[in-house]
C-alpha cells in the first residue's frame, strides 16, 4: 500500500494540504475552517518519556509489595497484587481474577514496555524495528487499559478480598494511586503523533550516507498552507 506522507487531509472539511514539518509545540491548523490538523510533539517527547519510565517503576512498586494479608487456616501471609488474584482464582472467582489481571497488570504493563519501546530511539532519532506494529498495539490495548478500568480492577480486586483478607494500606496501594494519576497522563499523549516523528527521522539522510540533494522537494515554509486543490506535484520516495 503506497502511503503519502507529505499530504494531510483535514478531518473536518476533507481538504489535502502539504504537510509542513512542526518544531516544538507547533500547532497546524486548517486555514479553510480552522481545525487544529496535528501538533508538533518534539518538545513533549522528553516528558513522556521520563513520565512512562516513572510509571514503570511505580508499576513495579505497586505489584511487588503486599497489598492484602490473607488469613488460612490461622496462618496469615502477605501477598502482592497478583497473589490476590490467585487467592480469587482459587475461591473460584476466575472470571473475574482474569479480567482484573488484564486491566490491572496485562494492558497497563504492555502499554508502558511498548511506548518505552519506541519513545527512547526515537529520542535518540533513529527508528526502532518493528516501529508499526508496536504502535498499532499501544492504539489496540489502549481502549482496554483505560484508567477507569484500571481503578475499578484494583477496587474489585479490593472489595472481593475484604471477605478473605485484610488490605493493606501500605507501599502498594499508595503507589497504586501515584500510577492511577501517571497513567491518566500518559494517556493523554497520542501515540499517533509519533508516526510524524518517525516520517521526519525517515526522511532525514542518515549521518553516514552521503547527502543527496532533492531538488524536486519543496520548502518547509513554503508549502506549509497550501491546499490540495493545487497540489504541487511529490517527489517518489526512493527505496
Ligand atoms: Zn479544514
């Protein structure tokens, strides 16, 4: 499928444009009716980025330390996140141990490993492997890993243990909380808005290679509003 990543469409009144390559925080609107077409994300790439590392590591506080003491047979023990689950597993309650593992461990775990995945070469500039894929399974688990979810998978988890065990209000749980608030603002980054970071990485030469010049490629400035009515003609792309 050949894709062409100089031209945008307008998502409100269809027109094509010239896609002009934002810096910093940069917003390209639509000069026909308005709508805000993408913005640049370069300058928000380090926070997200240091903010998912935090998360992880709040991730792993939260599911390493005890969150409930289970009582059996007058024996008490503590156990973390996923021991509860377990617990539940065992009560035959496994329905809802799965559920609750997916939105609590599973979706957040693989939304956080994957960003990281691709935000730190991409920081670095260069193209993780398996670049598309990976984006496509942060944008499918992402309606799954919602922070909604998340919360009520830990309260279910909570409120089903209540009947076999003490919760804890300990290291866990607090840290619970700091992730609910981290990955409620991990999310409101768009992975979307990498693929135009990748373009641009994949459109710079390499600092090895020998530069060629383009001759058939347009100004950044200068094509930056312009509708696709007269679209000037797009150089292929090699390779
Ligand atoms: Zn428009």
């Amino acid at each position: 499928m050949e894709h062409d990543h100089h031209l945008i469409a307008c998502h409100e009144c269809d027109t094509l444009f010239r896609k002009p390559r934002l810096s910093g925080r940069a917003t390209a609107r639509c000069p026909r009716c308005g709508a805000t077409l993408y913005r640049g994300v370069s300058g928000r790439l380090d926070s997200i980025t240091a903010l998912t590392v935090a998360a992880l590591i709040t991730f792993l506080i939260a599911q390493g330390f005890p969150i409930v003491e289970l009582e059996t047979n007058g024996i008490t023990s503590q156990t973390s996140l996923f021991g509860a689950l377990v617990a539940l597993w065992d009560e035959n309650m496994q329905i809802v141990a799965v559920i609750v593992f997916c939105a609590t461990t599973l979706f957040p775990l693989t939304e956080l490993v994957a960003l990281l995945y691709i935000l730190i070469p991409v920081r670095r500039g260069h193209v993780p492997p398996g670049f598309n894929r990976v984006l496509r399974a942060i944008q499918f688990v992402r309606p799954w890993g919602m922070i909604e979810v998340f919360m009520l998978g830990v309260l279910v988890t909570i409120v089903k243990m209540v009947s076999l065990a003490r919760v804890m209000p300990e290291a866990a749980l607090f840290a619970f909380g700091a992730l609910t608030l981290m990955l409620a603002v991990v999310v409101t980054f768009d992975p979307r808005t990498l693929w135009d970071v990748v373009d641009d990485l994949r459109a710079r030469p390499a600092p090895r290679r020998k530069q060629k010049a383009h001759p058939g490629q347009p100004g950044r400035a200068a094509v930056a509003n312009r509708p696709a009515s007269a679209p000037a003609p797009v150089t292929p792309r090699q390779g």
